[in-house]
C-alpha cells in the first residue's frame, strides 16, 4: 500500500530539474516543455538543453530509477514542441505586439529580449532565427519579438524549422550517442549538461567574433581612406 508521504514525493516535480520532469512526463513532459520555452514567455526558465540531452540519454537505458524513454517518441515530441511553439510565440508577437514583454517584470526576460533585438538588427531575419536556438531566454522571447518586429511569416517558418530540427533532435541525439557508446555516463550528467550548453553556444560565439573582426576591418578600411 502507497503511504501519502511516498505518493507525494511521486507527485512532486520539479520543473527546473530534466530528471524530475522525464521520471513524471516522459516524452510528453519534453514536447510541452519545448513548447512553453519557445512559444510563452512564461517558460523561459525552463531547461530546454538539459532536457532534452537527459531524454536522449535515458533512451539507452541509462539514468537512475529505471526512467527508460523511447526514441522515435521522443524525436518526434522534441521537434514538434519545438516548432509548434515558436510559430505560436510568433503569432503572439504579431497580435500582442511588445505588450505581454512591457508587463513583465523579469529582469532576466528583458535582458533576453535586448539580445533577441540585437541579434535580429546584426546578423538578418534567417541567420538570428537559427543563432537564437541555442541560447537560453533568448530562444524564448526572440519568437514573439519577431512577430511584433514585422519579419515576414515565410521567412521566419523556414528558418526556425531549420533551427529548431537542428536543436532539439541534435541535443536529443547527442545525449542518446554518448549514452549508447560510454557506459555510466549518468554519474557524470551535470558537468555533461552543462558542457553540452557550453557548446551550444559555440555558433553564436563564433558568429559574434567573426562580425567584430568585420566591423574592425571595415573601421580600419575608413580611417585609411579617411587620411589617404
């Protein structure tokens, strides 16, 4: 017989913890989950990276107390969570305008949209959509900030399709190859996720440092033509 003080501690759930989400939800708590972090501004302390590497890893049956996903099932959730939410933030962004972000009081959900802008202005419409894919609170609010900027529809459907497919099935397939290939490898799942988050922020480093060295080259090309 299940005491209250053992079904309690089934029921509770942690939502800023991957492993306590998947042990409650499974591959649905992962699709709902994409679809709060990149569709409502409400979810963007959600641990869509974490997430979605653990799910991968416990595809191979690693992890503790035999929480086992599948992973057809989990791709599947992962990628429609991931781009049914980001249009929906989208269509947000288009109706509501910037009016759901001014009523928000989070500091961390304003810094978030000043880097969404800034991305959107720098690199273009396509290239910002895909970048911001891989960068927590910015993935949240870029979605709606796009929507109420005017980016065209197609153009801003084509692209977060293609970032979207590129984040959530790589994560979950990352999590899911290392598992398969380094036995107890869940002993090590915090430095891991918190590597995988490292790297997923490589493109954008990449991206900013290239524009920097750009934009200093063409200073460098004007101050010449300026003393020639």
């Amino acid at each position: 017989m299940t005491t209250p003080m053992v079904l309690s501690s089934q029921l509770a759930v942690n939502p800023l913890d991957a492993h306590s989400l998947l042990a409650a939800f499974g591959v649905l708590g992962v699709g709902a989950v994409m679809f709060a972090e990149t569709g409502l501004l409400i979810g963007f302390f959600l641990p869509g990276d974490s997430l979605l590497f653990t799910a991968g890893l416990l595809c191979t049956g690693a992890g503790q107390h035999g929480v086992r996903l599948s992973l057809g099932p989990l791709l599947a959730a992962a990628a429609f969570g991931a781009l049914a939410g980001a249009q929906c933030g989208y269509l947000i962004g288009r109706r509501a305008g910037g009016a759901l972000l001014a009523r928000s009081r989070s500091a961390r959900l304003h810094e978030g949209a000043k880097r969404a802008e800034e991305l959107l202005t720098r690199y273009g419409h396509a290239k910002a959509v895909v970048l911001a894919r891989f960068v927590p609170v910015v993935r949240t609010v870029l979605n709606p900030l796009a929507g109420a900027l005017g980016v065209p529809v197609r153009v801003f459907t084509v692209w977060q399709v293609v970032g979207g497919l590129v984040w959530s099935v790589g994560l979950s397939l990352a999590g899911y190859a290392l598992g398969s290939s380094i036995p107890g490898v869940d002993r090590y799942l915090l430095p891991l996720v918190a590597l995988i988050v490292v790297v997923s922020l490589i493109p954008l480093a990449a991206e900013l440092y290239r524009s920097r060295r750009q934009a200093k080259a063409n200073g460098q090309a004007k101050a010449e033509e300026a003393r020639g």
